[in-house]
C-alpha cells in the first residue's frame, strides 16, 4: 500500500474519510507485524486522524453553519 498524504486526503470528504479509517482498521489486523504494509498504513491511519483533527472537520458550536444565508 502507498502512504496517503495529507493533501491526498484533504481532497476527500468526512464520509469518505471515515469509511477509509474504518477500513484500514480492520485490513490492519491482517497484515503481518513488522511488514512495509502494515507501516504504510498505520502510517496512512496517522494522516487521516492529523486531517480528521483540522478546524474544518470538527464539529461546531452552537450549530452555526457558515455555508447557510
């Protein structure tokens, strides 16, 4: 597997994210301990928390939308 970068993955959705995070989770498991494809993706886990944890993926306050008129 090729590490995702965070610019790779700021190009994609919160949906898409998560159901990537998800699925690299549990691909994980499989992979053999110490393997390049298990660094690559803990390495792609890594990266998508960094861009899951960026201000305009949290959640915010009081519910204001700055999308809406």
């Amino acid at each position: 597997m090729k590490v995702l970068t965070i610019t790779e993955l700021l190009c994609l959705t919160l949906i898409e994210l998560t159901e990537l995070h998800a699925s690299l989770s549990i691909q994980l498991a499989e992979l053999p301990e110490g393997s390049s494809e298990q660094a690559d993706t803990l390495a792609t886990l890594q990266n998508i928390r960094a861009v899951l944890a960026r201000p305009e993926f949290l959640p915010r306050r009081g519910g204001h939308n700055p999308l809406s008129p």
